[in-house]
C-alpha cells in the first residue's frame, strides 16, 4: 500500500513539475521581462477591435486578447496610439515592441515584418432578425436594397456580383452608399434597405448595441487574416507571442474574447 501511495504521489509531483515547466517556458524576452510591460502599437479607434469608451477606458477584442497574452507572460501593457499609415515604420523605428492594429498578413508586409496569426477578417450580410428578405448569398441580393459605407471593400464586392447578375440576366442588387456605419444600420433597422454589406467586426459591435434586432444572414465571405506584427530580428518575442496565443485558445479565453464582442464567426 505504502508503495502505490509513493508512486500516486510520485507521479502528482511529475505531473507538476511538467505543468509548471510548460507555464514557465511562456516568458517574453528579457529586455520585456526586465521593463515588467510590453508596448503595442495600434491604430485606436476600430469598434470592436480597439477604442475609448467615453469614459476614456480602452476597451476591444484586440485590446483583451493583447492584455491576455501580457498576463501570460506576467507582464503589463502599454498601448501605443499610432496612425495605421505610420504603424510598421513605427515598430521597425522600435516605437513598440509589436502590433496589434487590424494588420491584414500580406505578403508584402512580410517582406519587412513577421506575423503570428491570430484572427479572420471576413465580410457579411446583416439583415433584420428573422432575415425577412430570405438572403443567403450574394446571389440573394438580385432585386434587393443594400447598405453599404462608401469606400468599403464589400461594396466592390457587390458591384463585381451585379456583374454577375446581368450576364446571368438578374436583376442587379440596388447599392445604397452611406458615409457612415451608424446611417447604414440606422436605414436597415427602419427597412429602408433589406441588408446592410460589412465587416463580421462591425456587425459584432452593433449586435453588441442593439442586441435582438440584427442577424448575419449566410456565411461570412472574402475572408482575409489578421496578424500581430514582430520585426524580424527578434523571434524570441514572436516565439512568446505564439506560445501565449496557444495557451488562450487552450483554456477559452480567446474565445470568450471574441464572443463577448460578438465576432466568434471571426475565430481562426
């Protein structure tokens, strides 16, 4: 008996001696370790992603998922205000130690940062709960009313669809355009439009404002991926970054995040 109770025991201590081992291997670099924080540069100001509340709180799915990969490391964080246009030269000028800004990975930012990979971006089709006008696709959308924010990649999306339409002798979708996101929902919500082309993030945060009224009709579509952003020469800290992006995910924090934001459909 006193021999399986050493070896229960004996194995108790193996498996914490490995746990604790895996929980210590998830260290930043030194120089952030010896700072206790880590700097992140972003382009505040992208509802759900990052922005101030009115109180001046920072609040977002990026800003959680950045302080959650801090506290894997034990660390603090700093977060940076940088213009998108400016937000590379800034890390590679040392500004930051990293980004975490809506950074689409392309392959031409690779030439001069690494990402580690830790969200979609996709397209949608936000229609009123109960989706009423019965869109699924882009197909769906032939005779119907769409919102769309001027400029945005969905409206290039729906203009090359009505292309399709006409060769396919379909009546094409009538675009709306809208300058700002709030007119957009604004004319969905009161039926002027039968549904309103956006981002899964912005159709996040107004499900998160008008919870009831919206649905995502169909699958998201054009999906592209976002990324943190290190320089090249410090794959420790990209190394770091991945190992804490794994924990999260393991323990359901990352999802947690992005279901609190309303952007699960976004989860890579």
């Amino acid at each position: 008996m006193r021999s399986c109770l050493v070896s229960l025991t004996g194995a108790i201590l193996s498996v914490g001696l490995v746990q604790a081992a895996q929980a210590q291997a998830i260290t930043p670099p030194p120089a952030i370790a010896a700072a206790k924080k880590v700097v992140i540069c972003a382009d505040i100001g992208s509802p759900p992603l990052s922005f101030y509340k009115e109180d001046g709180t920072l609040v977002g799915a990026e800003v959680d998922l950045g302080n959650a990969i801090a506290k894997q490391w034990g660390v603090a964080t700093e977060w940076k205000y940088v213009i998108f246009d400016d937000i590379i030269p800034a890390l590679v000028a040392r500004q930051c130690d990293m980004i975490m800004s809506e950074l689409y990975d392309k392959p031409a930012r690779r030439e001069v940062v690494d990402f580690v990979d830790y969200l979609n971006s996709s397209e949608s089709m936000v229609v009123l709960k109960g989706n009423p006008a019965g869109i699924k696709t882009l197909d769906d959308l032939s005779g119907k009313k769409v919102a769309v924010q001027n400029g945005t990649t969905v409206q290039s999306l729906i203009e090359d669809e009505n292309k399709k339409l006409a060769g396919a002798n379909k009546a094409p979708a009538q675009i709306v355009v809208f300058p700002k996101d709030t007119d957009a929902f604004q004319a969905l919500r009161v039926g002027q439009v039968d549904a309103y082309g956006t981002t899964v993030k912005t159709a996040g945060y107004y499900f998160t404002q008008a919870p009831d009224l919206f649905e995502i009709a169909g699958e998201p579509f054009s999906r592209t991926i976002i990324g943190a952003a290190f320089r090249k020469d410090e794959k420790d800290l990209e190394t770091a970054f991945a190992q804490a992006l794994d924990a999260v995910h393991k323990d359901g924090t990352y999802m947690n995040i992005l279901k609190t934001w309303g952007i699960e459909r976004d989860a890579l």
